[in-house]
C-alpha cells in the first residue's frame, strides 16, 4: 500500500528515468549514505515578514512541479514519481 495521497491531491504521475531509477536503487540500498540528498539551511538576521516569505515559497512550489515531486514504489510492480498539487 502507497504511503503518498490519492485523489485530488495528486497532479500527474509518471514513470521513472532511467537515472531516476538508479538514483532510487542507491538511495534504497544505502539509506543512511546521504546521497542524493540535499539541504539548505540559512539565517535571516533581519525580521521578515512571515505572511510574505510564506507566499513567496508557495508561489515557487506553485511554479515548479518537480520541487512537489515524491518517488513511489512500495507495493508497486514499478516505481514512479508522483506530483502533488
């Protein structure tokens, strides 16, 4: 059974690329590697307008399907990635 949503949650699915497929495999075989994974961490020393930052960041994930892309494949016969709105 998926651990992601269904319905009206989810946008689009696709089939993985070849890449994807390999970058799904190590990740998988080493979970704890850190490959593939990126973080960003930063400090704001000015105040910031929350509601604004907020809106900003929505409106990013609004305009970039990929950055509201998760990777299936539990109980799956083939993995895929799958769009949320």
């Amino acid at each position: 059974m998926s651990s992601l949503p269904v319905g009206s949650q989810v946008e689009s699915i696709y089939p993985l690329s070849p890449m994807q497929h390999g970058m799904l495999f190590h990740s998988l075989s080493a979970p704890d590697s850190g490959v593939y994974f990126e973080q960003l961490s930063c400090e704001l020393r000015e105040e910031v307008d929350l509601e604004a930052f907020r809106g900003a960041w929505q409106r990013v994930m609004d305009r970039h399907p990929i950055l509201r892309t998760a990777f299936d494949w539990e109980s799956l016969d083939e993995p895929v990635q799958v769009v949320l709105r």
